[in-house]
C-alpha cells in the first residue's frame, strides 16, 4: 500500500511542478471568448427589450404618440427628455448593446471553416440573420435621430470619434443591405434554432420579416424619392411579406426576471403607477365605439366608462382608465412588426399610386381585421366597427391620409415608436403639443436630439450632423418627414 502511495505522489509531482506560472491568473469559470449564439441572442433581445419598454428613462415613444400620459412626473409627457438623458440612453443601448454584439457575433462567425454543404448554408443563414439585425437596429437609429454614425461606426481603433453619414444614404444602403440578407437565406437549412428567441431560426419567416421591413423604410422614403421607393416595395411584396398573425415578429419572454416583457417589470415589479391611457387616444376610440378598447384598457373605477387621463397635465391614477391587464403579463410577447402593420403599408402604397395589388379599401379593412383578430375581437364586432360611416374608408372624413393615419395609431397601440413614425409620416392623428410643453415646445417631436454625451465628446461630428439636419432640435424633421 505504501508503494501505491509513494507512486501516486510522484505521479502527481511530475506533472505539476513546473517553472511556467503563465496559467496561474487563468479564471477556468469565466471565457475570455463568447459563441457567436450567445452574442445574437443577447443583442436580439436587448433590441426588442428597447423597442418595447416604457422606462421613462430610455423609451417614451407612447409618451410622444400620446397613447399614453404620465401621472405624477410629467417631464417626458411634456418632451423635456433632457433630465434623464434619455437620448443618450437609447443611443447607447443600441450601438453599445444591440449592434456591438451583433458586429462581434459576425465577427466570430467569419472565422468558421464549415465543410458541408449543408454547414455552409447554416453559417451563411446565421450570416444574414445577424446583419438583418443590424439593418433593423439601424433603421430605428436612424428614424430617431435622422444623420448617425454608420461608416465608421463600431471601429473604435481606426475611428474613434467617427463621423455621421447622411441618413438617405444610410437609409438605402440598409435596404440594399436587407435585400441582400434575403437572398442569402437558404430555405430548409437551419440557422440559430433555439439562440433565435423570435422565429426559433426559421429563415422563410426571417424573409418574410425583412422584406415587411423593406417595405416599412421604402413607404417612409416615398415622399422624397418615390421612383426608388416604388421599385423597392414592387421588389418586396413579390419576394413575400408577412401575411398572417401568426407570422407576427415576437420574441416570448418567460415568467420570471429579468426575461421578463420589460412592460411587466415597468407597471408591474416596480409597484408604481406612472402612466394611464391619455385622453387624445381613449376619446378616438370611444367616438368610433371602438371594440379594442376591452382589450386597451380597464374601465374608470367601477363605472362602465373608459376615461382618458389628460395629456401633458397631472393625471391621479385612481382618476382614470388603467392599462388593461393584458399589457401586465411577464410574458406578454414583444412584438417589432405585425400584419396589421403590413396591410397598413400596403393600404399606403396603393394610395400612392404603387400597384401592390388590392385597393386602398381592401388594405385597410384588412389592416384593422388584423389588429382587431390579434386582440382577440370576436368577427361580428369586426364587422359593425368597419361598417360605421366614420370607419368604413369610402365614407370616413378626410384624405387617405388621415383614413389611414389614424387607424393605424389605434392599431399600433403598445407599439409606441411605429404610432411616432406612422404620425409623422402621414400627420395624423393631428396630435398637439400639450400647452406647458417643455420649453415652449410648439408642436410634437419629431426626432430625439443627438445625446448630450456624443455632444460632449464627439462635437465637431456631432455639430456637423446637426447643421446637415437643419438643426439638432426636437422639432426637426427626419429627412423622409417633408410633409
């Protein structure tokens, strides 16, 4: 036994006593290097958290469609965005959260050496499902802002200070972009399965996605170039849009934090009670009858009335509607782009002249079935809301543009920036700025202002972009807002 012995300890002398203590400081638990997976799904849900919360500090996009009203503090209702920072915020979160991890995840992607065939069409799949993310990610950057960052974006070696591109330009390069992400999608081969929390890595339905998101950027780009825009929309709905409910674009959360929807952790874990529906939105909806409102909202205390909380001004919680419980759940989906949202668009494009094919009054209607469908509406109430003569389009007052404008916010509710871009695309709902505005602000945002941090230490970039833009103010115009 004690031979045995003598013979494990030399066993183990050999081969642990050694001059190199270069490993010595390696933390075996902590990876120095992530798998591409991991860095997509964390930049997926970093983007769709963005788009969907309703942190005053980060997202008050149902603030400015006036969806939603404040309270108690009532700086964002009335656009001071500026104590929070919250330009800043968002900036970040999707250059620093969504797209540096997706620049990384294709980073670590382009150093794969697959064999197979079939291994090719997988990465080349994960390919184009990364750079559609960024395509998306920087489509929102851009309808925020107007002039970002992109060329030189993300390559804080060679550009430390990068400059800021023309939004135009960026805008059709991210077309061209997503076009080319689609032709790169190889039907019936996988791509990230489980690491894709939206569409579990089926590729046809990504298709689908980005030529609705084509679709989406070539609509708001129609009224600056519309020969362009049309050939780009003709181009998409050929290739196949999203044409259901059940191909919505959703990312499930699960039950218990932090994957929550950041909704639940915004009204629910947080215990407070900072927003109720404003009155701009739940007087449209009560004027139309309109059968959503069970599903939007809870009825005003006991009563049998829906009752708006007023815009911009002090609004108690007990006063007023609240927001539906539906909009409470942990695991509410998150959703970036529906078919209600598509039909909308093609009720647009039709109007503008582009043979998409149906009529404006087909579109329409299938727009707000859609949405209607989508929350649950039962069809016989479907069909008395779009038989009324203030909704039915033939006879509803004012242009397509106002017909169509204000369907869609009341359909884009819970999606807070799409209501913003839809508003200032169309003007409508002709929403107005609260009287005690911030800074006597005299009408509605219509982008963000650069952060103040960019400001701070990017300047001479930053103060180029806004003289570029006609001025880094709220109230300037995205280049494709000209209306």
């Amino acid at each position: 036994m004690k031979k045995i012995l003598l013979l494990i300890a030399l066993s183990t002398l050999s081969f642990s006593c050694t001059d190199d203590i270069t490993g010595d400081n390696t933390d075996t638990k902590s990876p120095t290097t992530a798998k591409p997976e991991f860095l997509f799904t964390n930049a997926q849900k970093a983007l769709v958290d963005q788009v969907v919360n309703t942190s005053v500090n980060t997202n008050v996009f149902r603030l400015f469609s006036q969806q939603w009203t404040e309270t108690t503090y009532l700086d964002e209702s009335r656009y001071n965005v500026f104590t929070r920072t919250i330009p800043d915020n968002h900036f970040a979160i999707l250059y620093r959260d969504v797209l540096r991890d997706l620049v990384e995840a294709r980073g670590l992607l382009d150093k794969e050496n697959p064999l197979t065939t079939t291994d090719i069409a997988v990465l080349n799949n994960k390919k184009a499902l990364v750079d559609l993310h960024i395509v998306y990610a920087y489509s929102i950057l851009v309808d925020t802002f107007g002039n970002i960052p992109y060329s030189q974006a993300l390559n804080i070696e060679s550009y430390p200070n990068p400059a800021y591109d023309d939004a135009k330009t960026v805008y059709k390069d991210l077309i061209s972009r997503a076009n080319a992400d689609i032709l790169a999608f190889t039907s019936g081969q996988a791509s990230f399965g489980g690491a894709d929390l939206i569409y579990l890595g089926n590729v046809d339905k990504w298709k689908k996605f980005g030529n609705s998101l084509i679709l989406r950027m070539a609509i708001n780009l129609d009224d600056v170039d519309h020969t362009y825009a049309s050939a780009k929309i003709l181009t998409a709905v050929s290739s196949g849009l999203i044409s259901s409910n059940t191909e919505n674009t959703n990312l499930s959360y699960l039950s218990a934090q932090p994957n929550t929807n950041p909704l639940y952790v915004d009204l629910v874990a947080s215990g407070r009670t900072d927003f109720v529906p404003a009155n701009t939105l739940v007087d449209k909806m009560n004027t139309l009858s309109d059968p959503r409102r069970a599903k939007y909202f809870t009825y005003k205390g006991t009563t049998t009335t829906y009752i708006g909380g007023t815009y911009g001004a002090s609004s108690p919680y007990a006063n007023y509607s609240h927001i539906n419980a539906t909009f409470l759940s942990a695991t509410l989906p998150g959703t970036i782009f529906d078919y209600s949202e598509v039909e909308f668009l093609l009720a647009e494009a039709v109007a503008r002249g582009i043979a998409v094919g149906g009529t404006e009054n087909t579109h329409y209607n299938a727009a707000i079935t859609a949405s209607m469908q989508n929350w649950g509406v039962i069809a016989t109430d479907i069909t008395t809301y779009l038989a009324q003569p203030s909704v039915n389009y033939a006879t509803a007052t004012g242009t397509w543009r106002q017909k169509i404008g204000e369907q869609a916010w009341l359909a884009l509710y819970n999606r807070g920036f799409e209501a913003w871009t839809s508003f200032r695309r169309l003007d409508f709902p002709a929403l107005v700025a609260p009287a005690n505005a911030y800074n006597s602000l005299p009408k509605v945002p219509t982008r963000l202002t650069y952060p103040a941090k960019e400001q701070t230490l990017n300047n001479a970039n930053v103060s180029a972009a806004g003289a570029a833009i006609g001025g880094d103010n709220l109230t300037t115009k995205i280049f494709w807002d000209v209306n």
